[in-house]
C-alpha cells in the first residue's frame, strides 16, 4: 500500500505586519504541515513604522524564507528581484499550490507561478490561489492608481484558479461591482482565529489601566482603537468624537486608548495635543498581550474609511466587550440585522452599533448609549461573542482551506502529481 505524500504548499504575503493576513499566512502555514501538507512561508520585510508579527512565527515554530527586496511600497528594480527570487523557490519547493496573500504578493507570487507554468510543457501545472483580505478598490489609492491595479487583478485572474474573499460583501465587489472574476472562480472563506485565548485571558486588567491612567475614579468607560496609525484608519474621527464629548461636558465618562503605531504616530499625538485631550486619550504602541489589553477595555471602536473583515472587532467580539464601528467594507457582515433606522446618526445592529465614516458626533451618541445602557452592552457583547465563536475559529478556517486544496490537487495515494 503506497503511502500519500503530502501536497505542497507556497504560501506567499509581502510582509508579515500586524493585522489579520499575517495572522492567517502564519497559522495557516502551522497548521497545513506535517504528513498530509508540507508548507513553505515566504515573506518580505516590514517597513520601519510597522508592527512586526515575527514573533506570532517563532511561536508557531514557522519559520519563514524572507525575501529582503519584497517590502511594501511598489519599487520596480526590487520587485523584479523579488520576482526572480521567487520563480528560484519554486522551481526548488516544487509545490502544487502557490496560494498568495495581499496586494503585492498575489501580483509577483502569480506572476512567477504563471512564467514557471508555461515553460513546464506537459507535467502537472502549479494551482494559483489568491486570497483578497481588504477592500483594497477602495480609498486606498487614487483614481488613476485604482483603475490600473483592477485591471492588473482582472488579467491575473484569468490565470488563476480560485480566488478567495473573505466576506459576502467583499464577493460582491469582486464578482459584480469590478468584475474581477466570474462567480464560479471565487469562493467564500471567513477568516479564522484562536479565539479561545481572548475569552480567558491574564487578569492585568487594573495593571494596564494604572499604566496609562493612574487618577481614573474607576467610573469611565474605557475605550480602545486598535490598528496601524494610518490614513485609512481616520484615527482622526476618534480624536475629534473624544473632543465633542469633553465639549459637552461628558469628557470624564471615558478614557481612550489608541493601540498601534504607524507613519501618522507624530501627527495624531500632536492633534491630540492641540485638542487639549491629554487626561482622555494614551497612546499605547503595538502590544503583543492583546488578550489583556481587551479585558481592560470596556468597548471597541473602529473608524476606517474602509476595511476586509476588521480583525480587531473579531478579537473584541470574542473577548466579550461590545463594538462601535463605521459602517464600510465587510463591517456590516460581521455587526448582522440592524434593528432600526439610525434616526440619531448611528444604526443599531444585532452584534454592535454602526455609524457613518467620518460623523464624530454620531460615534459620540454611541459610545455615550453604551456607556449608559449596561444592559444592552451586555447583550450585545454577549451575542457578538457567540457569532464570532462559532463563525471565525481556526478549525473552521482549516477545514475549508483542506478541502479547496484537496479539491484542485486530489492526489492519489503514492502519487507524486508530475
């Protein structure tokens, strides 16, 4: 009896910053190994205002073959070196799916799988798979910019086997709104996390408070904004939301804790400054005990102008604390029915409260509601966290990845596929 082989897997991202596609490139990498999978990580540099998730990896016992001239920002020279350095690891890994992970690498990483096919004359032909984590069609780049990268992801599609989205919304844009694929070519697979460790996390919870603000009566609502310190983000409509409550006399009913860093670290400290907000708002850097951090917080906010599926909601939702969030991008998947029609500016959902991107006012209303309604953050909280537990684990997200990749391989047993 032959005994399988395992199916050989490239997974390729840019760099592994902090956020959810790190996340998944590197447990994914863990968890496909082994008799049934062998899987190789391959990765750039983080750039100098990131957060780095290196040590998620060497916790994970991933080790992953880093490419220095991969990094974030678009660099011609490099990136065809970059290129060349990954048709090397193919043509040495021999895989049968390269799957690839953001912008950057779904580009170079297709390209190099589609140039090593063509030149393989009749042996089996490498599976490309490429995973969208964000909206990335919106608000990210100009007009110009955004017309040439769709129509770069409609030419690499056609070359590719399955595309995967993250979100019923996230399908929408790629299959109707931009038309980057036809239906049959893109498939539906949540994001998946290790969502135990944020309902039963350390109890620092007085420690980190004491941390960032000592004389706090105890009678504040503690709320945290978690992710890079950048544009898209609008960090900005917390700062301003913060402000309009100080104004109106509220400012002692919360505290703010902005986690993360980025290239906007300097300019929004010194925003905060300039709105008198020093006894409301820390900025607290990149932590890397987010389980703790979130059981300091009472509620979570996220203000972007666009987003995938926020992996900060998930890790709150999870971690029981209720959510606020601007209504964009896969948001509104995660948050479910909304119970009625925002007639005071911000929108009521089954898991959280939605608000428009940009109306500060509107955020203020909600977090002054929870902040007020016990009853009905504790509700809320509750039902999130049973959504997102049933909906985004790990086991799930294997499971789905198993069986795609079983389905475009199928390798017989003791058969090696060339």
């Amino acid at each position: 009896m032959h005994t399988p082989r395992p199916i050989r897997i490239l997974r390729i991202i840019a760099r592994l910053n902090i956020g959810g596609p790190a996340i998944q490139a590197i447990t994914l990498t863990e968890r496909l190994s082994g008799e049934r999978y062998k899987s190789l990580l391959v990765c750039g540099n983080v750039s100098e205002h990131e957060g780095d998730m290196s040590f998620l990896a060497n916790a994970k016992g991933v080790r992953p073959q880093v490419l220095p001239t991969m990094g974030r920002e678009i660099s011609p020279v490099d990136d065809v070196r970059s290129l060349g350095h990954i048709v090397k690891v193919i043509l040495r890994f021999n895989p049968h799916i390269i799957h690839t992970h953001t912008a950057k690498a779904g580009t170079l990483g297709r390209l190099a799988g589609i140039s090593v096919n063509s030149v393989r004359g009749g042996k089996r032909k490498i599976k490309l798979v490429h995973t969208f984590h964000g909206h990335i069609f919106h608000d990210y780049f100009s007009p110009l910019k955004t017309s040439v990268f769709i129509q770069i992801e409609r030419l690499l599609a056609r070359f590719t086997d399955r595309i995967i989205v993250i979100s019923p919304s996230q399908q929408h844009d790629i299959c109707n709104r931009f038309r980057i694929a036809q239906p049959g070519k893109v498939r539906v697979i949540p994001l998946g996390f290790e969502l135990s460790r944020f309902s039963y996390p350390p109890g620092r919870k007085e420690e980190i408070r004491a941390k960032y603000f000592p004389n706090d009566s105890g009678n504040a609502s503690w709320v945290g904004i978690v992710g890079r310190l950048t544009s898209i983000k609008n960090h900005r409509m917390l700062l301003e939301t913060a402000r309009n409550l100080k104004e109106e006399g509220k400012g002692d009913f919360f505290r703010f804790l902005i986690v993360g860093g980025g290239e906007l670290k300097e300019e929004l400290s010194g925003y905060s400054t300039e709105l008198g907000l020093e006894e409301m708002v820390a900025f607290t850097g990149w932590q890397e005990d987010m389980p703790s951090l979130y059981k300091a917080l009472d509620i979570v906010a996220l203000t972007s102008l666009n987003e995938g599926t926020p992996v900060t909601l998930i890790e709150a939702m999870a971690a029981g604390k209720p959510v606020v969030a601007t209504d964009v991008g896969g948001v509104r998947d995660l948050m479910g029915v909304i119970d009625n029609t925002g007639t005071k500016g911000y929108k009521i959902a089954r898991n959280g409260i939605l608000v428009r991107p940009g109306e500060s006012e509107a955020l203020a209303k909600a977090l002054l509601l929870l902040h007020r309604d016990k009853d009905l953050s504790r509700t809320m909280a509750a039902q999130a966290e049973k959504f997102v537990l049933n909906n985004y684990t790990t086991q799930k997200l294997v499971n789905n990845l198993d069986s795609l990749y079983t389905e475009l391989v199928g390798i017989p047993p003791g058969v090696e596929g060339e």
